[in-house]
C-alpha cells in the first residue's frame, strides 16, 4: 500500500518525467511547458486549494534573478550597440585568419576566462554577443559556440563564488574554500579537456569546410545608433564601466541586480544621452528580453510547485531507500554519479540542501567526511547548466539564436564527458573516494 511520500515521489517523478519528454519531443514550448506541467500535476495531486502560494513563492524566489537578468541583455546589449566588442572580435578575426580551428580555441580560452567570475550569464552575454558575428561570417555552426561557452562555464561554475560550491559547503556547514581548493586539480584537467573538445569540433568544421569549398562572409559591423563611429573617450568610459562592473559583481559588494540596474542607466547616459534614442534601444532589445524573463518566471511555477508540495523530499526519501547497504562505502562515487541527472531534473537549491545532508549522513558511518562527500556532489555541474530549470541556460540559446532543444542534444555528451574528467581527476588526486 502506497504511503502519501510514496505517493508525491510519484507525483514528482512523473511530472518530471512529462515535462522532459513535452520539450525534448517539441510538443510543448519550454515556456508552456513549466507552466501547464506543474499546474496538472498538482490539481492530480489535490493541491488545487495551495498551489496558487506555493507557485507565487517560487516566482518570488526566482524574481532577482529574472530582474538581474533584464538589465544584465539590456547592459551588454548597449555596449554592443556602442561597439563595445567590436575591436574584440576583430582582433580574434584577425588571429584566427579565418580557420575555424584557431576561432573554437580562442573560443574555449575566452569563455574559461571570462567564466571566473562565476555568473554564467555574464559570460555567455559577453562571449556570444562579441563571438557571434564571427562564427557567422565564418559559417560556423553556432550550436559549436553555444556549446563550447557552455562547457566553461560548467567548469568554473564549480568556483566558490559560482553559487553550487557555496550551496554545498552551506548545507553541510563547511568552508567552501575546504571543498573547492581540493578540487581545482580537477577543474584544471576539466579545463583542460574543454580546450581539447573545441580543438577536436575545430578540426571537424575545418574539414567539413574544406570540403565544401566554403567561403567567408563579410563580417557584419556593429551598429552604432549614432549613426557615427565610436567616440574614443566613450570607448574609454565603456570599457573602465564594464570592468568595474565585472569588479563589483565578483567583489559582491552589492545585489547583482542592483549592480545591473546602476550600470544599464550610467551606460545609457553615457552613449545614448538623447531620450528619444533611449526609448529606440529599449524597443529594439525588447524582444529578447521578454523572452528570457517570461521563461525564468514559468519556472518559478515549476520549482514552486515541486519544492510546496513536498514531492522533492519524497523523490529524494526514494533514492536515499534505493541504496543498500552493500553500497555504503561508496556513497561518495555514488553522490558524484546521481549529481549529474538529479541536478539536471531538479533545482540545485533542492539537491544541495535536501539531499545532500542526507547523503551526508549516512556515508559518514562509513568514515566518509561532510568535505569529501561535498565534492562528489559539485561534479555535476557540467550538466547542471544544461537544465532547463537553469534561467541562464535560455539566456544562452537567445543570444545564440539556437533552439533550445538542438542545444541540449548537441552538448549533453560532451558536458557528461567533462564530468566524468572531473570525476577522474578528483579521484586519482584522492579528495572523492571510491
């Protein structure tokens, strides 16, 4: 006889279940999907009096997020505008002479920079928006850019200001510092292997290209409101914004929304004094805009129903019964290998502060430490930002203009792989036991 935690597991589970498989087979937008899905299951679950609160309370927590994110297109977006970017991308022109293997490297190096500050969202308005016209001229694939920028940013995500390492280390009462320095042997190799796979689909697209005889496209010039070029004391002003902005933002002196707020209304000023212009920039990124941040409120929709009615706990009390106790001693492997689908289908904030400590729990009858088993459980982050519970994640495929589901198919494997190096790495330098 089913007990009401076997009963949400199911619930959950099942909701999970469909809304994977609405998106992966297109029958249902992202959008709708974390909208409808949740919504039926919890009518089926008799919630219909409660899941009005529990949906608000998941848009409110996801709310700074959707905020940052708006004002975070609409800053990158001017200083695009601006040309900003522009002597960045012809610089990469330049020392790419065009050779798709030489732009994919560059690619791997700039995004595993730029992605040491921990948002993924930084980096991907950053890199895509200055790397874009280029794979485009070249004829590149841009599901090749999408994934590559992906792929870094998995790895540095692991960084204890990238928010999983913090989440971990909280919930299990750590330093995140005792999680993290460990492990950079692993994020280094993990490093390592992204350059390797953007050198490996370089070589693919260079062949691919020389077969086809193909020819490059004029590189699109940024476009420039004023009608003028760039003026170089605004150039100057641009730049020393965005990198104190960049500054701040690791700094945390201040709320990434707010920080973006500041910045977004100092760039306009700055560029675009005249109201009339102002009113010309906001209408032209408005689109892209509504686009992400309808998307990230609908999954406050999904987490709210899932985390108010309890399912998650129930999945969890599933899994942890699933694990006997000839599997004890290897509970760290474990954590480490079930991190790379849990955190996929569920929110971070879920796994990290629901199941871990749990998992905790038990392995530390088996003398594994709270610190070994914390690393295990950041080991999947590279697929972690495939989710589509990841707000950052349609950021991505906006800018990149690929759809979300190609995106997902074309880089799974590889982010799987760079979990497995992680994996590897981190148990041959001995700080994840098996």
């Amino acid at each position: 006889m089913f007990s009401e935690s076997d009963h949400l597991a199911c619930l959950g589970f099942g909701m999970v279940f469909t809304f994977m498989t609405l998106i992966m087979t297109r029958r249902l937008s992202p959008m709708l999907a974390l909208i409808v899905v949740p919504t039926l299951f919890a009518v089926l679950g008799d919630f219909t009096g409660t899941m009005g609160p529990m949906m608000l309370e998941g848009i409110q927590h996801l709310a700074p997020t959707g905020i940052m994110l708006m004002f975070a297109i609409l800053y990158f977006s001017v200083m695009h505008d601006a040309g900003l970017f522009q002597p960045m991308v012809s610089t990469t022109l330049r020392l790419a002479g065009g050779d798709p293997l030489r732009v994919m490297l560059g690619t791997a190096i700039l995004a595993l920079l730029v992605s040491l500050d921990g948002d993924g969202s930084t980096t991907y308005i950053i890199v895509i928006t200055a790397l874009l016209p280029l794979y485009q001229r070249l004829k590149i694939n841009p599901l090749f850019l999408s994934g590559i920028v992906m792929l870094a940013v998995g790895v540095t995500n692991i960084t204890p200001w990238g928010g999983p390492t913090a989440r971990a280390a909280s919930a299990l009462h750590l330093d995140p510092n005792a999680l993290f320095t460990p492990m950079i042997p692993a994020m280094l190799g993990c490093s390592l292997w992204v350059v390797i796979a953007a050198v490996l689909l370089g070589l693919w697209e260079r062949r691919r290209q020389r077969k086809l005889a193909l020819s490059p496209e004029p590189l699109p010039e940024i476009e420039v409101t004023s009608g003028s070029a760039p003026h170089p004391l605004r150039m100057t002003l641009n730049a020393l914004l965005t990198i104190a902005l960049l500054v701040l933002l690791v700094w945390g002196v201040c709320p990434m929304p707010v920080l973006f707020m500041l910045a977004f209304a100092l760039a306009m000023l700055i560029n675009f004094p005249d109201p009339q212009a102002q009113k010309e920039r906001l209408a032209a990124h408005a689109p892209s805009i509504l686009m992400v941040v309808s998307l990230i409120f609908a999954a406050g929709i999904f987490t709210g129903i899932l985390s108010g009615t309890h399912m998650v706990d129930a999945m969890t009390d599933t899994i942890l019964a699933l694990i006997s106790r000839d599997m004890g001693p290897h509970l760290s492997l474990i954590t480490a290998v079930v991190s790379l689908p849990l955190t996929f289908f569920i929110s971070n904030d879920a796994f990290y502060y629901g199941m871990l400590p749990l998992l905790t729990k038990a392995a530390a009858t088996y003398g594994i430490s709270a610190a070994e088993m914390g690393r295990a459980a950041i080991v999947g982050q590279p697929v972690h930002v495939l989710s589509p519970l990841v707000p950052s994640t349609y950021l991505l495929v906006n800018l990149a203009g690929v759809d979300f589901v190609a995106h997902q198919r074309f880089t799974i494997l590889w982010a799987i792989v760079t979990c497995l190096v992680m994996l590897v790495v981190g148990m041959a330098c001995q700080v994840i036991p098996f």
